[in-house]
C-alpha cells in the first residue's frame, strides 16, 4: 500500500515550490498594488501548474488501489486529457481518453500528443457526454475497457482539492489575495481551502455563463472536507465563452509578452490577468494590497 501523504511520482522531478515573481507594470505603481506571478507553468514540462497539483492524489490513489489503467474525459483541446497521458507514460499507468463529439482527422496536436504517450483515445456524442459521470455511461465503458481508475473531467475531485490546498503554504511573500483561472473550480476550491486567515481567493471563470462555478466550488471544498466563505469568482472575463478569445484579448496578450517576456495560455491564464489588471485599475483593489497570480498553465495548446 502506498501512503498517499508521502508519495510522489517517481521520476518526475517537480518544481516545487514554484517561482514567484513581481510584475512590474504602469498600472499597478499608479494603484499602489503590487501583483506577483505564481509560474505554476514551470513546475514540470509535461504536468505543468493545475494538471501537476490536481493529479498527484489522484495518481498517488491509482497507484496505491494497484489500478493498472487511468480513464478520463475531456474535449478535442483538453490539457487535462494531455497531463493524463503524459502521467501514464511516465509511470506505467495505460490511459484512456474519452473525448466529447466526434473524431476529426488528422488528429490536432493536443489528441497527436496523448497518442504519441500511448494513450487509447474513444469519442462520446455531445448528449451521451453530458452524462458522462452517470453508472451507465461508466459502466458501458467498464464492459468495453475493462477495469480502470476514473478520473473526473478536469481533474476535479477531492484529491486534486488537496493538491491545491497546498499552493498557499508554498508561498514566503505577503499577500492578501490569490487569484486563479476557473474552469471546473478545482483550483479555486483549493486554493481557498488551504489560505490562513485573512486572505482571499479570486477565481476568473473562462466559461460564459459561470456562475454555476459557484455551486461546483462549494461542493468540491465539502467532498474535500473543508468548506470555507473567503473566495469569490469573477464572471466578466471570459471574453465570449470557453476557448474563445477578441482583437481586445489577442492586443493584451502580444502586449504582455512584449512588455514582460512571457507569453500567456489564451483559454485560461491570458483571461485571468486581463481581469486581474483590469480590476485592479477600476480600483477593486486596496492600495497597499498585494495580489498572487497563478499562471496555471503554459501556452502550448488552445484550451485546457
């Protein structure tokens, strides 16, 4: 038996903690805020940011229940879907992709990828994906399959909670309040869970219409174990709906690569600074405050 709370994946070599660094921008000084970038996307090339915290409890509970076979869901661009490949070849788990709507060929990068780690890739219609998490549908899959490990879409669950709990603990700086991109809620959900006293978490939904996170980050923080009242999502940064972007939104991100040296994910994190910069200069934030930004992601694939 594997014990959970020691375990890390062999060979995997994580950066942990990861980097922090202060963005030095016009806007800020004229606010008196001062934001930091959490660069999660640097904690290991293939299971970077959000995929490395939300997996690790979950392998670690494949690993120790001797499952020889992950499953999970995901849509055509899905980093979740690419992590779980790339977990799988790594540490000998086979991996099976359940992807929402029909097969396209060739394949784009994101499905060529979890291909090249091994992984057998399967296609649900949009109506039977909805009801993905139903004994039914999981069943079906059992009978086709065979036995497998079951790891939500996204990732979120009460072991990837856990995992990013421990993101604030990581942190030597003063703050007062970590935002994140949301997109099932997991992140924010830990986050929050795991913030001493006196700090907030602000939560950037990627999703049109996501004030349903709401409800998802209550329920994942009481599956975890842990429900708390210091976190809010933002729901005016999703600029059209998940994976979709603006002239507006493209301008920002050329801008802050050119400015600061970092290109941004445009499905999640490019969304989430835009908000963060945007809501610190209508002035929502204190002056004096000083704001933890988690870069959750790097910029190799169009959603996540």
């Amino acid at each position: 038996m594997v014990a959970e709370s020691s375990w890390t994946p062999p060979g995997m070599d994580p950066l942990l903690p990861s980097p922090v660094q202060e963005l030095h921008d016009e806007s800020l000084a004229a606010r008196q805020v001062r934001v930091f970038l959490k660069r999660d996307d640097l904690i290991h090339p293939e299971l970077p940011g959000n995929k490395w915290r939300k997996l690790k409890y979950n392998l670690a509970a494949a690993a120790a229940s001797g499952q020889h076979t992950l499953l999970t869901f995901g849509g055509a661009y899905s980093n979740h879907i690419r992590a779980v490949a790339a977990a799988g070849r790594h540490l000998g788990f086979a991996t099976i992709g359940v992807i929402r709507g029909e097969e396209h060929l060739p394949l784009n990068p994101t499905l060529a990828y979890t291909r090249e780690q091994g992984m057998t890739l399967t296609y649900l219609d949009r109506t039977t994906y909805r009801a993905k998490g139903s004994p039914e549908v999981v069943d079906a899959l059992r009978r086709r399959f065979g036995d497998f490990f079951l790891l939500p879409e996204g990732g979120s669950n009460a072991a990837a909670v856990r995992g990013a709990a421990e993101l604030p603990a990581e942190l030597t700086i003063p703050y007062d309040v970590i935002c994140c991109a949301c997109g099932t809620g997991g992140t924010l959900a830990g986050i929050a869970a795991g913030l001493p006293p006196g700090k907030r978490a602000i939560g950037f939904s990627a999703l049109k219409g996501g004030g349903f996170l709401v409800d998802d980050v209550r329920r994942l923080q009481r599956e975890y174990g842990h429900e708390t009242t210091n976190w809010m999502i933002e729901l005016d940064y999703h600029f059209g709906g998940f994976a979709l972007r603006n002239a507006e939104l493209d301008r920002f991100i050329r801008d802050f690569n050119k400015r600061h040296g970092i290109e941004l994910e445009r499905v999640y994190v490019a969304k989430m600074l835009y908000g963060v910069l945007d809501t610190v200069r209508r002035g929502k934030f204190t002056a004096g405050e000083s704001i933890v930004a988690v870069v959750t992601g790097p910029p190799y694939s169009l959603a996540s």
